[in-house]
C-alpha cells in the first residue's frame, strides 16, 4: 500500500505526503464527529418544530438546523482539499513530480 511506503519516505515531499495522509484520516474522524452532532441538532429540530426531514424540505425554516447543515458542507470540502493535495503531491495528472522515495521503491 502507498502509506507504508510515504510514512518511510526521508525527503520533504514525503514527509508532507505523510502528513496529509494523517491530517485526511483526521478529518474523517471529524466528519464523522460532525455527523452524530449534526444528528442530535436534526432531532431537536424535529421535535420544536413538529416537522420530519422525510416530510420534505420544512425542516429547513430552523435557523439552527440550516447551520449545522451548512457546517457539513465545510468539513466536506476541508476533507475534499486534503485529498487533492495528497494526490498533487503524489504526481497525479502530472501537477508535481512523484516523490523520489516512493519513485525508487515503484510505490
């Protein structure tokens, strides 16, 4: 798998590639964090309102509902940002040259 061979890698853009791997699996953790909070505020919603999210889109008039929705959008695009810059820093579709570490081992 590619994260043994970053985690060994000696040179800088190794190590940042190392990094980025840690920092996307963090974010996921976050994600995921975010999601079970973003549940309990849907449900709060749901019961001082009276309305469903099955029942369609009503329950988006709660002001504390849209911002936890809202919230989601920017864990997803901080975890979307990590991963392209883990596969620019990888040489994918040719935006950086492959770490020579990884290049060497055919990784």
């Amino acid at each position: 798998m590619r994260a043994a061979g970053v985690r060994a890698c000696v040179c800088e853009l190794g190590r940042a590639r190392g990094h980025l791997e840690g920092a996307i699996a963090e974010l996921e953790q976050a994600r995921l964090a975010w999601g079970v909070w973003a549940d309990g505020v849907r449900k709060q919603a749901e019961q001082r309102t009276g309305l469903n999210v099955a029942d369609g889109f009503g329950l988006l008039g709660d002001e504390e509902y849209v911002r936890a929705l809202r919230l989601g959008g920017w864990f997803d695009d901080a975890a979307g940002a990590a991963v392209v810059a883990l596969e620019a820093a990888g040489g994918g579709a040719g935006l950086l040259p492959v770490c020579p570490c990884t290049a060497a081992s055919g990784q």
